[in-house]
C-alpha cells in the first residue's frame, strides 16, 4: 500500500508539471499577433532633375519588432523618371512622376511616389482636400487642389484635371465637384501640369430608412431603441439596432422584415436576435430592394408572439 501511495503522489507531480507545460503553452499561443508589415516615412517626395534622397524603410516583424537585416527589394515603376539602388537611394533622372515599391518575399508596402521636376518654380507636389469623403449616395461635396513647387511655396495650379477610379460610385466633374453615386470606395485624383495628386477617399452610404420599435400594444413585453436599414454594396442589405436597443428575453425570439407589422407567409426571417441589449448588426438574404419591407419585428416563435416592431420611414 505504501507503494501505491507513493505511485500516487509520483502521478500527481507529473500530472501537475505536465498541467503547468499546456498552461504556459496556451498563453504563448494566445498572444495576438500583428501583421507584418513594412513601414515608409512619408509616402510623397519631390526632386530636383539629377538630385538624390536616401529613403528609408522598415520590417516589422509579427511581433512589432524591427528586423535591420531584412533583405528589402526596391523597385522603381519608371527608372526613366527616378531610379532606385537596393539600399533605397532614389536618384532623379527625368521630370515626370513614377512609384518606388519597396518589398520582402510576398509582402509590399504601399507604393512611394517620386515628383521629378526641373524648373524649381513648376509644381511639384499636388493634394486634394479634404483627402477623404464620406457621403450617402446622392450626396455630393467640393474638393479642392493645393499646389506646391519644389521648396514647399504654395502656387497658383494651372488647369486641373480630375479623375475617379470607380465613375459608378463616385464622379468628379471639372470643377472637383464629386457625386456620390451607389455604395463603396472610389478614389479622386488631380492633376496639375502633369502631376498627379495622391488618390483622395470617397466611402459612399447607401440609402437609409430607420425606425424606432415599440412595444405591441396589448402585450406584457418591451421592446425599444432605433434601427437603420441600409443599402450597402453589390445591392445588399444591413440590418443594423442602436446602442440603446432592448427587448423582453424569452425562447426562439427571431428578427423579421415584413410588409406590414405582423409575422406572415411575404415576411423574410432574419434569425434568431443576437442579443436582447445594445448595437448589433444581421445580413439581409437574397439582396432584396431597399423599400420592399417597411417593418422591423421582434417575434416569439415557440410561441408566435410578436413582441413589438418598428415602422422604418
């Protein structure tokens, strides 16, 4: 028996130290992870035909550390207009514009953009403001151009000339007035006497219709708080509650759009509720049209109860 004792506490400290290893192993493994990345001081610069800039860019590791010895590969897009050594020295060779890239294995930073010019009194540096929009479709705004030489001094730009990436979801006419067209992310750009701005940001909203629930009259449950139904790209729907969203708890409690504010055979189900408090968001299925529904409901179904709903105007 004195044996078996001793066998036991023997399988108790082995059985502890192999728990202490899966413990130690679970933290490491749990550490969140950033993605590498490459790091560039500035993404624009300016040059004098014939002049050199040393630029300067960094590996980072999954960890956040910086790695010196990287092997990083730079690429000059035209060597015509500026071309680039392997430890990132850029020399100015024509007056034009072109991107240096800068990448390790699979992994490349954001394209670096070169200006060669050869009169310091030309422009050499042009921005959009603001550099990002955020619209409703339908909606439009003004952007403008600020134009610089080569030693940071603002000029008067010559003709402008602006361009979208994506006409469909947001348009910019002559005067840098942009319209927002459908859902998505389109880029802007201007153009002064051949230099070409970095790209502005256009995010479009589709259109809305919101509503607030309210309780179904009769009934014993609450339900309260905003919601939004939103279009969003490619024709789908969002769902979305506020913050202040609230319901009364219960089983099989599901979310419905409807024609009217009753449960019926035309009302599409958009499951179970995630939760009975605070902001939350559901897919709609099938990419119907933004003014097919007109309610949101919250139903009971174990016991088809409807519990209130909210008239989306």
């Amino acid at each position: 028996m004195q044996f078996c004792r001793r066998g036991k506490y023997l399988l108790i400290i082995v059985m502890g130290l192999l728990l202490g290893g899966c413990i130690g192993t679970d933290l490491v493994e749990e550490t969140a992870l950033a993605d590498p990345e490459i790091r560039i001081g500035q993404m624009a610069v300016a040059l004098l035909n014939g002049d050199n800039l040393q630029l300067d860019a960094r590996y980072y590791d999954g960890f956040g550390n910086h790695d010196p010895l990287a092997p990083l590969r730079w690429v000059s897009t035209d060597p015509g207009i500026a071309s680039v050594t392997n430890d990132g020295t850029v020399s100015a060779v024509n007056p034009g514009q072109t991107s240096i890239r800068v990448s390790l294995d699979t992994l490349t930073a954001p394209p670096f953009l070169v200006t060669v010019v050869a009169d310091a009194n030309a422009a050499a540096v042009v921005r959009v403001t603001p550099d990002s929009l955020s619209l409703d479709a339908g909606g439009t705004a003004t952007a403008s151009v600020v134009a610089r030489n080569i030693d940071g001094n603002e000029i008067v730009p010559g003709s402008v000339f602006w361009t979208s990436s994506d006409e469909a979801i947001a348009g910019v006419d002559a005067s840098g007035l942009v319209t927002a067209r459908a859902p998505g992310v389109a880029q802007i750009t201007a153009t002064v006497d051949n230099i070409a701005s970095s790209p502005a940001r256009v995010v479009v909203r589709g259109r809305a219709r919101t509503g607030t629930f309210t309780k179904r009259p009769g009934t014993s449950y609450d339900v309260s708080g905003g919601v939004e139904l939103r279009e969003l790209q490619g024709g789908q729907l969002r769902l979305q509650f506020g913050s202040n969203f609230s319901t009364s708890d219960g089983p099989d409690i599901d979310v419905y759009l409807s024609k009217t504010n009753q449960v019926t055979g035309t009302s599409l189900s958009l499951g179970n509720v995630i939760a009975t408090r605070g902001q939350q968001s559901y897919a709609v299925p099938g990419a119907p049209d933004l003014d097919e529904f007109s309610w949101v409901i919250i139903h009971c179904v174990a016991f088809n109860v409807t519990f209130g709903y909210a008239r989306l105007q």
